[in-house]
C-alpha cells in the first residue's frame, strides 16, 4: 500500500479546475438539497469535478474530493484555514472542547488533553476494552436474537465509563445513554435542516430538546468529577488525568474545560466505536468469505485465548477489517474549514470566508483510489497485496494538526472488541440494505437485528 501524496515533497501540487456546480435557490442556495440527503448531495457535487464551487444558504463553498486537497485543507488548519463555528446543537453538547476551539485556545487544550490518549496510555486500558467484550461475550448464547446497535452501544460505554471515569457505570448510565441519542439526533438534524442558517437565538423545539440532553450529560459528568475530586490517591483513568494536567504556565483545566474535554472523550470513544462495530457485524454478515478469513486469522493467532495489546499487531486482517469498514461507513462524514486570507487549494486562491467542505463518504468512495469501491475488501489494506492508496484518499479521523487524538485508543478498541466477540461468535444479520443517516456520527437507518451463531 502506497501512502504517497499527489505530489513529491517539496514540488507545488497540481493544480485543479474549479468548476461551478448547483446554482441553488435565492438566500437558501443548495441547503434543501444537502438538508434531504447530506451524502447524496455530496455524491452530486462530485459529479461536477473534484473541486465545486456552491452555496450553502448565503455563504460561498468549495468542494474537494482529491486526496491531495483533502491533505492541504487538513494539513493547513490554523495556518491558512479556521475551525468553523458549528451550530448552536453541537456547541451546546460539545462546548469549546479540543474539537471546536481555535488558535491558542486549541493549542492550549490538545497539550493538556493529548497525554492522556498517547499510546504507553491506550496500552494501560486494553485489558478493559477486552475483559468488558469478555464479560458481553459470556452473555450471548447461541441461536439468541440480539439488537446489534443497543449490544454494541452499551459495550462501548461500558468501557468508556471505565476508562474515562474510572468507575462501572454513571450514576444514571441510562439517562445518560438517551440524552447522547437526542444530541446525535438533533445536531444532525440542526446541521443539515433550516437551524444551520438559523442565528442562535431563534428557539426551536430541537433546540429545547438538546438543551434538555445537554442538562442530563453536565449533571452526570459534574457528579462523577465531585467523586473524583473527594478521592485520594491517584487514579490511572483519563478524568483523572485531566484534573491533574497542568499547562506551561502551570495552569489546569477549568471546570468547564474538564466537562467539555470529558464530553468529548466519552463520544469518541463511545460513539464512534460503537457505529463502527454496528457497520463492521453488518458488512462481515454480508460477506462471508471476509468473515471466514477474520475467524482463521483469529483462531491461529488466538488459539482458544483471549486477545490483549499485544495481539494487536498481530491481528492485521482484523485491522483491516476495521479500516475498510470506516471506508466504506466511516462515523465521521465530513469536514470543514474557513478560508483565511491568502489560502489556497488544489492552486486555485480561496477568498477569505469561503467554507471548504470534504466528505469522507465521497473520496473514500472514488473508484480511482479504491477498485471496486462499494465491495468490502478488507484485503485492500494488506501491505504486500492491497491497492495503491494515496494518503488522504483515506481519512477517517481526519487528519493534519487536528487529527482525532483518539485515533489509536479507537482503533485498539475495535479491533480488540471484535477480536474477542468473532472467536466465538458470528453474528448473522437479517437480511436488507441497512442505510447510513449522517447524524453526528453516521448511523444505521433502522434497527440491526441478528441471530448469534456460537462457533
């Protein structure tokens, strides 16, 4: 696999042709249309060219799909590119995490938020990612009938609570599991409707309802975090960590900065990975030769036992699996960047205030990068047999400076996750298309319903 950019270090890339696509409609341009279906929209613009100039209510857009714009619009955030300010849901939920924040501010926040995800830290919580699928695991019988999301979704947070809190379960694991259900709902629902263009002021009924969402996820988190500040001794979780991490000028997170840095956390490592197990039980169900192959993989590295961190690279076609189900489904659909004066793409100069958008969904799509590209081919990713892969072609967690610093802490639990349920297990999915509703993250359409088979 190649991971070679579109253009040899140190030479300009090439340029590209901006065209113009959807002229739209007055004051609201395309914004109906990407409302409808955000990634059909997508697929639409990328029928006019890899880069497409458009409308989103009054503010003028490009769209880049070649992987070499994609790595400039990545690479270049906070230098040539802003983190745009996203709706009022988003923000309400999220806060002014490492996520959302901008300039100093982001920097300030990632070196304080970084250590805890670094690879010597990922390591310390595989023995919970994996004993907390074992405990799942011990569960499941065969012939049972599960729903493949609710399972997946309560593992995740399982081991998010764990690793995050340090703790079982919130007090209210429930409640809060619903009110991170609205958040999704209504921020992809904000996002693609009329409250995207909407100022923050105006009231909606989805407005009232995250508000609602919001108010359960701070109250659980401010519990957890009173908990831990009446505890003595030292904890090995990520919140702890948090409490103690200190800035150059010797400064902690604020309490707000601790609850939005903890939101952020308890999504990424609970929804992402969720939605991701979900497409990967679907995919391997509809594809039995990648299924038989995952399980021969699994039963002579494994042999009988269970996996742990250093199974992990020893698993490769698990990985693989992994990755070609976050092509193929990836949980985050799109990214955004503010053009600041003097930025360019592909070449081509992009006013300030122009908002340059990229979708996952669409280049890791491209038949020019991926052969075959709606077949689920985890063999792709084999390093002696997969195809020519450009860097950025694939992108999941973004990438560049604001790259998901839960990259490998989501990786690791997938893989192990699986690892453990596939060895005994194989999950047959009902029959039917399972679509994608781009939400927060991107979701199955309908419930996923399977029969467990015990190996």
């Amino acid at each position: 696999m190649s991971t070679e950019t579109g253009a040899p270090p140190g030479v300009e890339p090439r340029r590209h042709r901006l065209v113009q696509g959807p002229r739209g409609l007055p004051l609201l341009g395309s914004l109906p249309w990407f409302g409808k279906d955000p990634l059909a929209f997508f697929e639409r613009l990328h029928s006019y060219g890899s880069m497409v100039r458009w409308r989103f209510g009054r503010n003028d857009c490009v769209f880049v799909a070649d992987p070499d714009c994609v790595g400039e619009l990545l690479t270049e955030t906070e230098r040539s590119f802003d983190q745009p300010l996203l709706g009022i849901a988003f923000r309400t939920v999220m806060g002014n995490g490492v996520v959302v924040a901008r300039g100093r501010d982001w920097r300030r926040k990632r070196s304080l938020v970084q250590p805890s995800v670094r690879p010597k830290q990922v390591k310390s919580y595989a023995a919970t990612m994996a004993g907390c699928a074992v405990e799942l695991a011990d569960t499941w019988s065969g012939g049972e009938r599960v729903d493949v999301k609710r399972e997946m979704a309560a593992l995740t947070q399982k081991i998010a609570v764990r690793t995050i809190f340090g703790v079982d379960t919130p007090a209210d694991a429930e409640s809060m599991g619903r009110a991170m259900d609205v958040a999704q709902r209504e921020i992809g629902k904000e996002f693609s409707g009329l409250g995207a263009v909407l100022p923050d002021w105006v009231p909606t009924p989805g407005r009232a309802r995250i508000r609602k969402a919001a108010a359960v996820i701070d109250a659980e988190v401010a519990r957890v975090v009173a908990r831990h500040r009446e505890g003595d001794g030292e904890r090995p979780d990520l919140l702890s960590r948090l409490l103690t991490a200190v800035d150059g000028s010797g400064t902690r997170l604020s309490d707000q900065e601790i609850r939005d840095e903890t939101v952020t956390l308890y999504i990424g490592g609970h929804e992402t990975t969720s939605s991701t197990l979900v497409w990967a039980w679907y995919l391997l169900a509809r594809n039995p030769r990648a299924r038989a192959a995952l399980t021969e993989e699994l039963d002579r590295v494994l042999d009988g036992r269970e996996p742990g961190i250093d199974d992990y690279a020893r698993l490769p076609y698990a990985q693989a699996v992994v990755k070609e189900t976050l092509r193929l489904y990836p949980t985050i659909w799109l990214v955004t960047g503010i053009a600041k004066e003097g930025a360019r793409i592909g070449g081509v100069p992009m006013p300030a205030g122009t908002r340059v958008w990229s979708s996952q969904w669409v280049t890791h799509r491209d038949e020019r990068w991926f052969p075959r590209p709606e077949e689920f081919r985890p063999e792709r990713w084999d390093a002696d047999r997969g195809d020519d892969i450009p860097e950025y072609a694939w992108f999941p967690f973004g990438g560049g400076p604001r790259v998901c610093l839960g990259t490998r802490f989501a990786m690791v639990e997938s893989v192990l996750i699986l690892a453990v349920l596939a060895r005994r297990f194989e999950l047959d999915v009902d029959p039917g298309v399972i679509g994608p509703v781009p939400t927060l993250t991107l979701q199955p359409d309908r419930e996923v319903r399977a029969t467990v088979r015990a190996r």
